[in-house]
C-alpha cells in the first residue's frame, strides 16, 4: 500500500466534501427553503456529489488500489463526500455551534411549538 497515496485521496475526498457541504449551506440554510427540503437534503448532496465526482473523475477506490478509475468507484466516492458533507454539517453546527439566522431561527420555532 502507499500510504502517500492514501493520505492524499482521503485529503481531496474531504476537501471536496468541505467544498459540497458549503456549496449546499446556501440552499439548505435559505429561510425558505429550509423545512421544503427537509426530508432530500441527503439525496440532494447525493447527487450533488456524484456529479462531482464524474465531472472532476474523482474515484477514492481506484486511486487507493492504483487500478483504473471506474463508475462503481465514482458511485462509492460520492457517498463517502455526501457523508462527510452531512458530518460536517453536524460538526459545525451542533459541535461547534455555528448557524445561521435562518437556522437557528427554525430551532427556536421548533422548540416553541413544544
């Protein structure tokens, strides 16, 4: 195994899932499309991120085996970015406590219909 390799890759996926998780905020976190996407936010970044991967051709299995780049991989790769997006997501604002007025807006509102 190269480990080189392996550390780059895993830099780039998470880069990428960085990029796509900031590109989305301004969809996701938007006052009026915040409770309208509520239940596709995963699908969205889903496809977000393999249209990503197969424009950029960004395949993490391929690149860690050293094989040929693959659509199979592309597949797999967009998962892992559109999971590293929502984790992001998660660390940011329940870890770190950063949101926008929108959001935290939408929490009080929940909060007060309870």
């Amino acid at each position: 195994m190269d480990w080189q390799n392996i550390v780059e890759t895993c830099a780039i996926v998470t880069i990428v899932a960085l990029f796509v998780e900031r590109a989305l905020s301004l969809a996701f976190e938007h006052k009026f499309l915040l409770h309208r996407l509520s239940g596709y936010k995963e699908i969205i970044a889903y496809g977000v991120s393999l249209i990503v991967c197969f424009f950029w051709e960004i395949d993490a299995i391929s690149s860690i085996m050293t094989t040929e780049k693959q659509e199979i991989g592309y597949f797999i790769t967009a998962g892992v970015i559109a999971g590293g997006a929502k984790a992001s997501v998660h660390l940011f604002q329940d870890v770190m406590g950063v949101r926008n007025s929108a959001v935290n807006q939408s929490t009080l509102n929940k909060s007060v219909k309870e």
